[in-house]
C-alpha cells in the first residue's frame, strides 16, 4: 500500500511541475488538427478517386 500511495505522491509533484498550455494555444492547436484532418481526408479522397478509375479501366 505504501508503494501506491508513493506513486499517488510522485505523481501529483510531476503534474505540478508541467506547463499546461493557455485556453489560446489549445484552440489554436485544435484549428490546426482539424484543418489537417480535413486536407489529409481530401488528399486521400482524390487518390482514392484516381485509382479506382485506373483500375477499373484496367479490369473492366
């Protein structure tokens, strides 16, 4: 039980020591996610596009 309660304390001096980040930089860093998201999404969309008319005229 020691052990558990020597972990719990660890724990909560490590979580005192990080920088979190500003309302700011994690709206910011969202924005950023999302329109990579969106960009990868369209990339793949006209790859995927792209082959499957290669293929089908390959096959069919």
């Amino acid at each position: 039980m020691q052990k558990v309660f020597g972990f719990i304390r660890e724990a909560r001096a490590e979580l005192k020591k990080v920088t979190w980040p500003g309302k700011q930089q994690v709206w910011y860093s969202t924005l950023v996610v999302i329109f990579v998201t969106l960009l990868v999404a369209v990339y793949l969309g006209i790859v995927d596009m792209a082959l499957t008319g290669v293929f089908s005229r390959v096959i069919g």
